[in-house]
C-alpha cells in the first residue's frame, strides 16, 4: 500500500477518527449537562456507571482517538514528502503487508520486533 492507495486510506482513517471526536464531544458535552442536574449523578445508584465514570471513559476514547488521529497526519506527511514506507530506523522498505495491516507504521518488521 505505497502512494496513492496509502493516501486515500489514511484519509479515511483520519474522517473517521474526526467523526468519533466530533461524537466524543457531544457525548461530553450530555455529561456536561447531565452533571448540572444535581440528581442525575447518583454515586450510588448499583443499576448503572456514575457519571464521573463515563466522563473518564469518553475522556480517555478521545485521548486515543487524539493519538491516533496524530499519527494518521504523520502518515500523510510521510506520504507528501515521499518517505511513506520507508523504515525510521534503518531505511529499508516497509513491506506492503505490514503497511496494509498497520498504515501509521514507521518501523519494518524486524526493527519493530527489536523495539
């Protein structure tokens, strides 16, 4: 997956990552005003998760998402200036089925193995 095709997967990976971002904040944002009604946090309430608990799991999909969404753009990048699939460490190619499993990868097989 070198070029053209790389690119147009990683732009995908990145819509979909932008779209999970723009979800993740509009499920904050109901936390946000669920937490305003002073009886919506039950701490104590055995039937469902707190608030506070789903705060940190939307806060913690975002920083995952954020991550990735970073890497995608570092791919891209890599795509711009011609060294997409090129191993960050020793310079060999990157084999097509490493990149189609892992387009984000940096490293060759064997350099990852040794990292």
């Amino acid at each position: 997956m070198i070029g053209g095709e790389a690119e147009r997967a990683l732009r995908a990976r990145a819509g979909e990552l932008d779209e999970m971002l723009a979800r993740l904040d509009r499920d904050e944002e109901s936390i946000r005003v669920d937490r305003a009604d002073a009886t919506a946090d039950d701490e104590h309430d055995p039937e469902g998760s707190t608030l506070s608990g789903e705060w940190q799991r939307v806060e913690a999909l975002r920083r995952a998402a954020r991550a990735e969404r970073a890497d995608v753009d570092a791919a891209l990048q890599r795509v711009a200036d011609g060294s997409y699939g090129v191993c960050a460490s020793c310079g060999r190619p990157i084999p097509p089925a490493r990149l189609e499993a892992r387009p984000m990868a940096t490293l060759c097989v064997a350099c990852a193995q040794r990292a």
